[in-house]
C-alpha cells in the first residue's frame, strides 16, 4: 500500500505511485506508561543537547492524522516537556512539499516521514540527518533488519523504520466453492502461480458470469509490480553506479508487462476503473482474486467480509518475490531540537510501547520486532481461512522481500515507470512502451551524472 488522490486511468500525467499503507485497529492493546528517558545520548552531533525546559517539536506526516495520531497522542501524554505536533500532507504532494522545505533549510519542523525508496535522494541532497552513531546500537534486533536496509545509504543510517508491508493474494472462498476451484495456499512452499491463478479466474468468471477475474489495489505503481517483473525474470530496472543504469526494456519486463497488459485487454482484469476502486470490485463480489497487502486483512474483517488468503504468486519457473518497505520517520538536518525529536524515534522504533501505539490505526505490518508476530497474531485469530498468516508474513520479510531500488533518481524511474505503465493498461503495446521509457531514463539520468 497507496495514498494518492483518486487516479483514474486516463489522467496519468498527474500520477505519482504510492504506498500500502491504510488504517488498521488492533484491539485490546494496553499501553504503559511511556518515559522520554529511553534516550538517545545526547550526541555533539544533534542540536538541542543544551535547550532548557519545554519544547514543541513539529512532524511533517503523511495521508491520515491516524497513521501516527495514536502514538502522538501517547507521547504526549507522557512527555509533556516534549510535545508532538503532526502536519499531515496528501502522499501525492509529499515529496514536492519536503523537497521545497529542506531545499531552503526550514527549520519549523524536526521530525519528517519517510518513502524509503526516496532515502537515497534525500541524503544525497543532505535533506536527513544521519541517525548511524545515534542509533546504530539502539536499533540491532529491534528492527527487522529488511526494513533498515530500506534506509541505509552507503552505509549510513537515516531514518527509523515504523512499518514494513508484504504483498498477499486474497481471494473470495465462497466464488472458488461454487466455481469448484481449490483456494490457492498460504504456505509460501505451496504458493500457487500467476498461470494458474488466471485460469482459475477465467473459470470464476464464466462460471458464476461475474465481469472480472482479478483486480490489483495498486496495480498502477512499481510497488506492486515490481515483484512480477522480477518473477518474469527480470531485475529491478536500475542498475550500475548508484543504480544510474536504466534497464527495462529487456525480454523478461517485456513478457512481464505484455501479460499484464493482457490481463486489462482481456478484461480479466478491469480496464477503465480506478485503481483506488479495485479494492470495491472485490469487495462487492465482482471479482474472486485481489492481488493486494496484508493492510488489507483488517480493512476487510472490519466488513464481515468472508474470505481467504494466499501466498503471492510466481510465474511458473520463475522466483517468488513480495515487495517490502513502508513509512520510516527521520530528522529534520535543519532542526534545533534533534535531541529531543530522536528520543521520540527511539520510543516509537525500538520499544514495545511505542510499536503498540504505531500500530493502533495502522494495518500495515510492524517494522517492529518486538511487536511484529503479536501484531500479525491478532489478524490472523480474528478472521477464517487464515491459519498460518503470522508466519506467512514472517517468511515474506525474511526471505522473499525486495527492495525498490536504491537511487538518487528513484523519484524519475517511478514517475515514469507509473506513465508508461499506464499506456499498457489502456492498451499500448508494452514492448513499445518500455523501449520509450528506457530512451526517457537515459536522459534524465544524463542530467544526472
């Protein structure tokens, strides 16, 4: 999971992909008492070690005051020499609002989200203050080490990773029942494949006469695609230097998209419907499959939906493969107060409290360890045809988990990449379309060098 404004297939000059992550409650979650003293030594090297007294510290977030409102508010009823307060801003915005801000040094904030595909532009940039002394011994197994990864940069520390994600494939058990399809499995040894999941839903469809087989909740963003591309064989489209090479227009993202496209052409998948409506399609019994993530789960059993969960498919022959990564927090390199800010960080990242507190509203799975497996616990005890979730989701951040490239032109690959992917969904041709798009990189990446 996304979080853009409603995107349609049909005006995609003004798209920007985006991430899995939407709202989830965890119940009966007790909270203890919370002390800023888990401290962050108050290193030379971040500002505010000498503030005296009180101090309000402001949070540049994202999407949904929920995201992070629980923690905040947590926080700040125990801390009230350290007040939080959050400003949350429209995903698709983001990344221009924080590119203007720290490009002219604003210090009226000190605590900022962050895309973790974006990690390496911003420290590029010098737009987040490197966290290695400060947390590197703080963070050792206590943070799934996947999600650290994510915002590492040659070999420098730069955010605290709060949520992780993993893609499932959730199907409707009473369609499969009645079409006479066996569920797919939720044992990642077992995980169907992508042929077989369109079979079955080509059979769904003209058994039962519903309009669609499958539908994708982010089927317009390299997030989601990513995995199948490389399942097809292929890379993660940068590579060389600083990933600076682009290469995606080679045989496998060419298969790889061509059946994608395929899918829509078909009408397998829905052409025409917005991607933030596929969840919808699903939902209302107009389709069997939803490739998605497990943010997913909880929205869904908050409907008394029935339904079923399935490891996320390979291409026969090919490698599994789940997207990873979701928001971290970092610091404001400009802020006078990231002594008191990096406290926050720690409470939030590293401790059992702060873990609960951030995924009170949150579905997406904990980058905390501590929390991550009773997290995922209570999802899978409170819906059917779940068994064996908690570990599903355990193996995907272990062992199948893929990064979205690490590069400071990440931003230009994504927004191309979402353009062109498009094309294919409304019909052009994938093999012409990507050749375009590698020609595109290579000029932008040009300026770059």
């Amino acid at each position: 999971m996304k979080h853009s404004p409603t995107i349609t297939q049909t005006s995609r000059s003004k798209m920007q992909a985006t991430l899995a992550v939407a709202r989830l409650t965890v119940a009966a979650l007790a909270f203890t008492a919370i002390s800023a003293s888990v401290g962050i030594a108050q290193d030379a090297a971040l500002t505010g070690a000498d503030v005296k007294g009180p101090v309000t510290l402001r949070m540049v977030s994202c999407c949904k005051p929920t995201y992070f409102g629980p923690a905040v508010d947590e926080w700040n009823k125990a801390n009230p020499d350290i007040k939080i307060e959050q400003e949350v801003i429209p995903f698709a915005q983001l990344n221009d609002i924080l590119e203007s801000r720290l490009r002219s040094q604003d210090s009226t904030f000190d605590i900022l989200i962050v895309d973790p595909p974006r990690t390496a532009a911003f420290a590029a940039k010098r737009y987040l203050k490197d966290l290695t002394a400060a947390f590197t011994d703080k963070v050792k197994d206590k943070i799934n080490p996947e999600s650290l990864n994510a915002v590492t940069f040659q070999n420098k520390l730069y955010a605290i990773p709060v949520f992780n994600s993993t893609q499932i494939l959730i199907y409707n058990s009473d369609m499969l029942e009645k079409a006479g399809i066996k569920p797919p499995s939720i044992k990642p040894e077992e995980r169907t494949t992508w042929e077989q999941v369109v079979a079955d839903a080509k059979t769904v469809k003209e058994k039962l006469k519903v309009e669609y087989g499958i539908g994708f909740s982010q089927g317009q963003s390299y997030y989601q695609l990513q995995p199948i591309i490389m399942s097809a064989g292929g890379e993660t489209g940068l590579s060389g230097p600083n990933n600076l090479t682009p290469n995606v227009n080679n045989d496998a993202w060419k298969k790889a998209m061509s059946w994608y496209g395929g899918l829509f052409a078909t009408g397998i998948a829905p052409r025409g419907v917005p991607f933030t409506q596929m969840d919808a399609i699903f939902t209302s019994g107009k389709a069997p499959f939803l490739a998605t993530s497990t943010d997913r789960v909880r929205e869904f059993q908050k409907q008394n939906l029935k339904f079923g969960v399935a490891a996320f498919p390979k291409f026969a022959g090919g490698k599994a493969y789940t997207p990873c990564d979701s928001f971290a927090l970092g610091l404001n390199p400009y802020s006078k107060h990231q002594v008191q800010a990096a406290k926050f960080l720690e409470w939030i990242g590293t401790t059992k409290e702060g873990g609960f507190a951030s995924a009170a509203e949150s579905p997406n799975v904990p980058a905390n360890l501590l929390i991550r497996d009773e997290v995922s616990m209570q999802m899978e005890k409170a819906g059917t045809n779940l068994t064996g979730l908690t570990d599903l989701i355990k193996f995907e951040t272990s062992n199948t988990c893929v990064h979205r490239p690490a590069s400071v032109a990440y931003i230009q690959f994504e927004t191309a990449f979402t353009q062109k992917n498009m094309d294919i969904v409304n019909g052009a041709d994938a093999a012409t379309s990507l050749d375009a798009m590698q020609n595109q990189l290579k000029t932008d990446f040009s300026r770059i060098r």
